[in-house]
C-alpha cells in the first residue's frame, strides 16, 4: 500500500470488518469509505464510535442497499486507491442458489468491475475463508496439507438445497474459481492486483458497533458464545474447542 491510502471498505459492521477498520484507524493514516446497507440506522452508530475520524472525514460512508446491483460501486471505488472486501451474504431464507451462491460472486463481480473502471485502484482483497481450501469433514484432521491448488470440493449438488454450511461453503469457493477466471481473462487491461485471504472462525474481542453476542449466529463471535454459555451437551462443546482455543 501506498503511504496514505483511501481505502474502500464492505463488511464494516461485521466482525472482521470492524476489526479491519478499527486497526486502520490506529495502526494507519489511510481515509476509509465504509459501505453501509441500512445507512440511516448505522452511520450515528460509526458517528458515535468514531467522532474524530468522521468529523474529519477519515471516516466517510457510501449507503448501498443491494450490493448486487450492477454498477452500484462504482462512484465510491472511482476515489479508492484500495478495496477490502469482507461482506459476504450469509442466510439463504429457503433459496440457497439465489440469496447466497449467486448472490456470493454477483457482489465480487462488481467490486472486480468496479475498481477495473476506478483510475486509483491498485489492488483489490477479498476475505474469503478457511473453508474454500478445505471441506468442513477434514478440517479437524491434523493429516489434512493445504496448498495454494487445495479447494474445497463439495459439489453443487449438495449446495443447492442446503444446509447453510454447504452453501456457504460451495458459495465462496465457487466465487474465488470465478475470481481468478476473471483475473485471467482481465490481467492485461487491469492495473490492480487480487489477494483472497482465507481466515479460520474468527474469535476474540468484537469492536462491531451495536454488537450483541447472538447464539444464532452461525460462525464466528456467535459460535463460540453459544458454546460456551449456551451448550447443553458436551459433544456440542467438543465441536468448537479446543480446536479454536
């Protein structure tokens, strides 16, 4: 990254993207532009969270309801000399092929077209995750090698009608494949670089504004507050611990 960077940043409201922003802003002297899906209600919360930084406006904020929307980063991207891009769908609501696969690489894809349209944008991270180099029955097996040609092999067909764990994982494998297909067909006429960075669960302290442990949550913060608060049986406290510890 450049000395001083303006940085475009999804997923700020999540886990990993609060943590994101929270280092920038005390490790960095970049600007941030956070995308935010229910903007009304979430910008006092960054405000109060954050009063220096949007009162100088280090801290800026671009509402985008639907990030599938073609075209719809483009404005905030023509500005950003980096995107870092960790929002990513997670409920499926009963069509897991139309609310989270395609939903998964229809955002990537925008962002890709959106900083290959940006003059500033030098390079481009998307968060994925662990389980796009490995499938969820061998993540435990100390056997297990993963290099940078392991994927994560379930197939479609058992994506498509769920559970939320097999879509989740077919939809980010699926659009790292069509991430680096476009990278290939787009390398000469682009001038920004690609990093997929592939996180296990992500525990500790959650700077998330408004954040509320919620055993429901499928990953992350929420699991292991389930597990440890919340389990009834020792096997569903054996799943998470102490490999996560």
């Amino acid at each position: 990254m450049a000395e001083t960077e303006s940085i475009l940043l999804t997923g700020a409201t999540g886990n990993v993207g609060a943590v994101i922003l929270e280092t920038l802003f005390r490790t960095t002297p970049h600007s941030v532009n956070i995308v935010l899906r229910d903007a009304a209600k979430q910008i006092p919360l960054f405000e109060s969270r954050f009063p220096e930084e949007t009162s100088s406006s280090r801290l800026t904020f671009t509402p985008i309801s639907d990030m599938t929307v073609p075209g719809v980063f483009d404005t905030a991207a023509s500005t950003a000399t980096s995107i870092i891009h960790c929002a990513t769908p997670i409920a499926g609501n009963g069509d897991w092929v139309k609310n989270m696969i395609e939903t998964t690489w229809n955002i990537d894809h925008n962002i890709l077209l959106a900083a290959k349209k940006s003059p500033r944008v030098t390079r481009v991270i998307i968060c994925g995750t662990l389980l796009q180099a490995i499938n969820y029955g061998t993540l435990f097996d100390p056997n297990t090698t993963i290099t940078p040609s392991s994927y994560n092999s379930i197939p479609f067909d058992k994506a498509k009608d769920g559970p939320w764990s097999n879509a989740y994982m077919y939809s980010k494998t699926n659009a790292e494949h069509k991430t680096w297909a476009w990278l290939r067909e787009n390398a000469s006429s682009i001038n920004f670089d690609i990093i997929m960075t592939l996180p296990p669960m992500i525990t500790g302290r959650s700077p998330q504004v408004g954040y509320k442990p919620n055993g429901g949550s499928p990953g992350g913060v929420g699991r292991i507050y389930t597990a440890l608060l919340e389990t009834k049986k020792a096997e569903d406290m054996d799943a998470i611990f102490p490999f996560f510890m």
